[in-house]
C-alpha cells in the first residue's frame, strides 16, 4: 500500500504531458518548421555518431534563438536516427527512412522551471506528433518538464540525464551556447529577436 501511495504522489508531481504542456509543444513545432529546423523542408545539418540511448545512433543537431508566441528562447533540436548496422552515409542518403524521433529543448521565460534553467522538453515523431510514455498505466505525452521529480533526488528522464552535462547548461555539446538572456545576440536583444 504504502509503494502504490507513493506512485501516486510521484505521478501527481509529474508536470510532463499536461493539456497546456501539450499545446505549448504544438506551437513549438509549428515555429521549427516555419524555421527549418524540422518537417519536410528542415535544413539537413551534418549527422554524426551519438550512439547514446535514448537518443540515436546517429544524430544531427541544429540549435538557435526562436520566437514562440511572445517570447523569444533557445532551442536545441536533435533529431534521432536508428536503424541496423547504421552509418552516416545511410542518413545522408535516405534521412526520411532513419529518422526515428526528435528531441527538443526549448529555453522557456524565467520562472518557467527555474529548478532546472527553464527547459521544455518535448519529443516529437517525425511527423510532428507528440511521443508518448507509461506512467501508472496512463499514457503521458512527452512535453513538459521531463521528468521533474517532487523533489531534485526524484527527477527522473530528460532532466535527470542533462543535468549531468558539463558547463551546467543542460547541454552536451561544447559548441552549443545559448546566449545569455538581456545580452546582444547576432545585433539583437535575445527578447527582440525575431
């Protein structure tokens, strides 16, 4: 009784996959396509090998500033291609019949998640559609705080892992900077960019 009583309450401090997360990850991907960064017109970027679960064994990653709604955040978009015996060259060729999903993480307004840099994360089929994951017998739609637990010991998932990633901003990638908010980024205001 008393492991079911915690489930619970772990599962009702998971703020992953609600209604409004789900709509913020709608409005998300219409502006990733709008700025190629997805869909079927994305701008192919250079794969490498990730070989990293849960993401593929050959990546591609594009990252910028964005504007969703009113405000204007940093993305980082990972897209996540498997298959047997996979190589680079396969991707290049053929990205449609590799590309298994899409990981996003989309720097909110402060205050958003300030536990953990006010990160969303989403992701994403390569159609566009939401992925899901079981919890207590409920599918969850992956968008949100993945998986912000009750407390720091308890978080589980995206935020678990990028926690980990050196520079202590959630991001793996060295060359991959966001700017600092209020600073000028390429001319322009982070707030102001387009």
């Amino acid at each position: 009784m008393a492991m079911l009583l915690s489930a619970c309450t772990s599962l009702m401090h998971l703020p992953a996959g609600t209604p409004a997360d789900i709509d913020d990850a709608q409005r998300l991907w219409s502006v990733l396509e709008q700025e190629r960064m997805v869909g079927e017109h994305a701008t192919p970027q250079k794969p490498f090998i990730g070989a990293a679960r849960p993401h593929g064994w050959v990546l591609e990653v594009d990252s910028r500033t964005i504007r969703v709604g009113g405000h204007a955040g940093f993305v980082v978009v990972k897209k996540n291609y498997n298959g047997d015996n996979l190589g680079i060259a396969d991707v290049e060729r053929d990205r449609s019949r590799y590309l298994d999903s899409i990981s996003v993480m989309f720097k909110r307004e402060p205050g958003y998640d300030p536990d953990h840099q006010d990160w969303f994360w989403a992701q994403y089929r390569p159609d566009g559609h939401l992925m899901t994951m079981q919890r207590m017998g409920m599918n969850i739609a992956m968008a949100g705080r993945l998986l912000k637990g009750a407390t720091a010991d308890q978080d589980r998932g995206c935020i678990y892992c990028h926690h980990s990633a050196g520079g202590g901003d959630y991001i793996f990638y060295p060359e991959i900077t966001p700017p600092v908010p209020g600073k000028a980024v390429d001319g322009l205001r982070e707030q102001d960019r387009p």
